[in-house]
C-alpha cells in the first residue's frame, strides 16, 4: 500500500524540490521505497526536443526505481510562468484526471511506500481561469507537507497557507523548514516563534542552506518516520 503525499510551499522558491528531495532520500536511508511526480513544471530549457526541468530530474534521482523521465510530469512548460498562463500560450488545456491516472500507474507498477507529489508555486496555484491545484488535492484528501521557506513574511504566509489547507478538508501531515534566505534577519527569532505556533504540527525537519545549492545528502535532516503512521493509501 502507498501513502501519498502533496507537497506545497509558503510561495515560490520557498524550496519545495528541496525538500522533496530530503524527503526522498530519507524514506530510502529508512529503507522505505518512494518515488515521485510534479505533475506541472514550467521553466524548462530543452535537448533533443526534450523539455527539460531540474525539479523532475531532482524525482527521477532520489527514486527508488528506474521510472522514465518523461512519466514524472503530466505537462511541462519552457517558460517559468504561472502554469494556468504557459498552458494558455501553448494551447493546452491541464487536465487533472492525467494526474490521476499517471499515480495510479505508479502504485500499480511499481508499489511504493511512499509518493511525493511536488506542486508548483503556492497552495492556491492556478491550473486554468477558475480551477486550482488544491482543488484536486482536497477533492482526493491528500494529506499535505507544508515547506516553509525561512525568510521574510515566512509567519504570515505559512499561517494563511495551513489555514487554507485545512479549511480544504486537507491534513497537514507536517512541516519542513527550508533555510530560502541565508541572510534573513533574526532568523532563529522568528523561527522559535513559528514553532512554537504550530506546536501541535509535526515538524518533520529542518534544512539548512547548502553551499553550492547541491541536493545531495539532505535526507539527514528529516524525520521520515513521523509519516509512516498516516492512514491515507493507493492501491
């Protein structure tokens, strides 16, 4: 059985590929299969006729299986727009039932333990003129993983963004802390004070700055664990 998780973020660049790779490399130091999909990625630079995007070529890595690049996105999208205006340029229209079908396709195939689902931009991510990507996150109950990014408004935009969460329907199933802003002013400050807040929260870990912006060896940093519990499952 495969638990399944959304990721968001307090806002853009608040460093949710980072954390999704913490995620994934700690479930695999804990010996738990995982793998994951960003189901929309703009900013894309292309080879080969291939659109090519950092943020699914950080899930193929950290997977736990061999799973094709093409199959770790539904869309992607050459410029790093708002996805709901590339689709519009491009001619496309998202349709959310791909999600679903490429997450069933990934539990039948492969039976992970775990599945991150990356979102892009903030909670309330636009798909088209009136649908968002937390609709179809509520309407499917995914229990949600809130990565903060430390830096400044960080209180203001992860309360509003739990409360968003959680008016959804949604469980936050835990927080991350990602370190967006190395030279944020009295960091420790406002952090102590967003933990104590969300006291009744699962912090699930805290990720500091890496030099050089590598990805490598984040799973150190996440308690993996404090997710096994959740009772949410795909056949």
């Amino acid at each position: 059985m495969t638990r399944i998780f959304f990721v968001t973020g307090t806002d853009t660049d608040s460093g949710k590929t980072t954390a999704v790779a913490a995620l994934m490399q700690a479930a695999r130091l804990s010996s738990f299969s995982v793998c994951g999909l960003k189901p929309v990625a703009s900013g894309c630079s292309e080879a080969g006729g291939v659109l090519i995007n950092p943020d699914v070529l950080s899930l193929q890595e950290n997977s736990s299986f061999d799973i094709p690049y093409e199959q770790l996105s539904c869309y992607k999208f050459r410029p790093a727009i708002a996805p709901h205006i590339a689709a519009a340029e491009a001619g496309v229209n998202i349709d959310t039932g791909l999600f679903d079908k490429r997450i069933s396709e990934f539990s039948s195939a492969y039976h992970p333990d775990l599945m991150f689902i990356e979102g892009a931009g903030g909670w309330f991510l636009p798909l088209s003129g009136n649908t968002f990507m937390a609709d179809w996150v509520s309407e499917r109950k995914f229990p949600v993983i809130l990565v903060v990014g430390a830096k400044l408004g960080c209180i203001n935009h992860a309360i509003l963004t739990r409360n968003e969460i959680e008016r959804s329907g949604c469980t936050v199933a835990g927080y991350v802390i990602n370190s967006a802003d190395p030279c944020m002013d009295h960091r420790e400050q406002n952090i102590s004070w967003l933990k104590n807040y969300f006291s009744d929260l699962p912090l699930l870990g805290e990720i500091p700055r890496v030099a050089g912006g590598g990805m490598k060896n984040l799973g150190i940093y996440i308690d993996i664990k404090l997710l096994t519990d959740f009772s949410n499952v795909s056949d």
